[in-house]
C-alpha cells in the first residue's frame, strides 16, 4: 500500500523545509532524507520513555540508508531542558566523533526537540537536524519553526537559538501512546491558533470536540495540518520575532511561563500552564475592554470541553509577576502580552499597569 500523508511547506528560501503529516511514518524517515542526500551518520536524541516505543522504525530506516546510527537518551521530563544536559549531549557528541557532516534526528516530545535542537544548533556552529515529534503540542507547536533553547531556573526558554530544522515528520500513531493527560494537554496549543488566527477554525474545533478527545484518526491529521500550516504562515512572515508578527503564537504564555517557573516545571504541563495562560489573557482583555463576556466564555467552553484546565493552582501574585518580567516579551523593563480583540484576531500590547495583571493573578 502507498504510504499516505499531507505535505505542509515552510517556504524559508534556503533555510525551507517539509513537514510531512501521516500515519505510521516513522520507518520512512531514512528513505526521505537519504533521496536528499548522503546520511553519513544519525544521532537520534530521545528520552526514556519514547525510545522503547518509538526509536526501532527510525533508527532502521536510517541504518538502510547505509548510515551510522547512535541513539542516546536523556531522562524524561522538563527539567531536562537544561544547561547541563545540553552540556552532557555535547560531549556524547564528541565522544561519538560527530562532525559537521552528522545529522542529529529530535525523537519525541517538544523537551527533547527544543533540547536536541539546540544541541545541534550550538554543535560544530550548527549541524542538521530534523524533528520527529512524538506527543500533540510538539507537532502543532514546537517542532515548526526553529526556535530552540533551554530553560534557566527562574525563566522558561530563556537560552536558545533560532535553527530550523531541515524536516519535520509528524506520525500521528504516535499520539495513541501518550498518556491522556499529556495529549490533552497538547489541545491547548490546538486551541490558541483558532483564536489567534482564524475564527472558523476555531469553530470547528467546537464541532470536533468529543472525537479530538477520544483521539479519533479522522479529525486529528487535518487538525494538526491546518495548525502546522497556519504556524508556518507566521514564521514565514516573521521567521526570527524581529517584525512582532510572531509574538502573537505567544498567547497565553506570558501567564503560563511564569506559572511553569513558579510552580517548579513539573506540577503543570505546558499546554495545561497555556490553557490556564489563556485564560489569564482573555480575562486581562476583558478588564481593558478588549473583548465581551462572550468571548470569554466561548473559549473557556472550549477548554473545559477538550478537558482543559482553566484556573491556576495557588501561586504567589508577587513571585508571577517577578517571572513575568524575566520573560523574553518583556521590552525596557515593561510587561507586554498579547490580548485579543476578537476571535481569529490578537494584538501585542505593552505597558499594562502592573496592578491590573496581579488582580488576574490573585482571581
């Protein structure tokens, strides 16, 4: 049988790339990047608890290819996506005699490609890599688009670079793996580019609801093309944040960064701190005037439906508001999110009293 899947396009001149969408994928990893070249030798990153489900296909795939091929794991979790694991996989590097030549292949969720990814931007001044993301919210969020880093204690993606990847494969096989809470965590991420960008979108998500949850095949490769698609518009409009265009997939992320930091990386997953994120932003739009009762509501229906959390665990208003000021968003010592004015449609908006923000904290 042919294999089957959609092709969305990053047109980024010679830094572009194809995200390739389909099921049971993984084993034509190999064939696809050696029909674009020589595989001299792979370096798959991946974490603990991917690499016993997903790895074989892939590393087989490239092995065919004639390639070398290493596998080496990190430990499972966020607190991974740190300085000193980016040290320790620079060194395996080295000890694996990897050069510039090498490709280094990101197997799994959005920790382990924003972590091998820059790994790879950083190694030999930037080596390969292609994204192979394995949970919802790294394959509608975090593998397109080429921004990669690590976190610092108290900021969240703080340290990091901008690589793209030279593809990106998105097996939705994948997703019947995950635990529930961790793919429905990835839905908030679904959710923010329905209300960021496109309003019809937003309400088919209302319509798919009950099969989006019960991860229902028929749904979920239109569901992540479209939002693959509609990222890969920003990026290629605004491929390094320097136009503002960009700073619009931040929705919600101001509040859930400070959460996640706050909170200690680990009590909330990320798409659960955006969720909650979200939220905080349309409640703070409502407050300006931005947006109506209804819209508010209309999203939090959204997310309560999708088995989203929409209130933040108890957290100190003053440490939240410490954290949002380390943000990359913040500019001359000022907040700045971005808030909707209507559904499909949001704005960066800077110097918002201080005060205003902390009465979202603390409701």
């Amino acid at each position: 049988m042919a294999e089957s899947f959609v092709s969305v396009h990053v047109n980024l001149q010679q830094r572009g790339y194809e995200i390739r969408i389909g099921q049971r994928i993984l084993a034509s990893v190999g064939k696809f990047l050696g029909q674009r070249g020589p595989v001299g030798h792979a370096i798959i990153i991946t974490d603990s608890k991917v690499e016993p489900l997903h790895t074989a296909p892939v590393a087989h795939g490239l092995a065919a290819t004639g390639a070398k091929v290493d596998v080496v794991g990190v430990p499972a979790g966020e607190q991974t996506k740190c300085l000193a694991e980016a040290e320790r996989l620079w060194n395996k590097l080295l000890e694996l005699g990897a050069d510039r030549q090498s490709l280094i292949v990101a197997l799994g969720g959005g920790v382990v490609g924003d972590l091998a990814g820059f790994v790879a931007a950083c190694y030999g001044r930037g080596i390969a890599y292609v994204q192979v993301p394995t949970t919802l919210l790294a394959q509608v969020d975090s593998s397109v688009g080429g921004k990669v880093g690590v976190n610092l204690p108290q900021a969240k993606n703080m340290v990091g670079a901008f690589w793209q990847p030279a593809a990106v494969f998105v097996d939705t096989d994948t997703l019947h793996t995950l635990p529930e809470r961790e793919y429905l965590s990835g839905l908030a991420e679904v959710v923010k580019y329905g209300v960021i960008m496109d309003a019809e979108f937003f309400g088919r998500l209302e319509r798919d609801a009950p099969a989006l949850v019960l991860r229902q095949g028929g749904v979920l490769p239109d569901i992540i093309a479209r939002c693959c698609r509609l990222k890969a518009d920003v990026v290629e409009a605004d491929e390094r944040e320097e136009t503002g265009r960009r700073a619009m997939l931040n929705y919600g992320h101001t509040f859930a960064h400070a959460l996640e930091a706050v909170t200690g990386y680990g009590q909330l997953l990320h798409g659960e701190a955006v969720s909650i994120g979200m939220m905080c932003a349309a409640r703070l739009a409502q407050r300006l005037k931005r947006v109506n009762d209804e819209f508010v509501q209309r999203q939090q229906n959204l997310l309560l439906a999708l088995r989203l959390p929409v209130t933040a665990p108890k957290a100190d208003a003053d440490r939240l508001l410490t954290a949002m000021r380390h943000d990359k968003k913040t500019s001359q010592g000022k907040l700045q999110f971005v808030l909707p004015t209507r559904l499909g449609h949001v704005e960066v908006v800077s110097g918002i009293d201080p005060a205003e923000v902390k009465l979202i904290c603390d409701s």
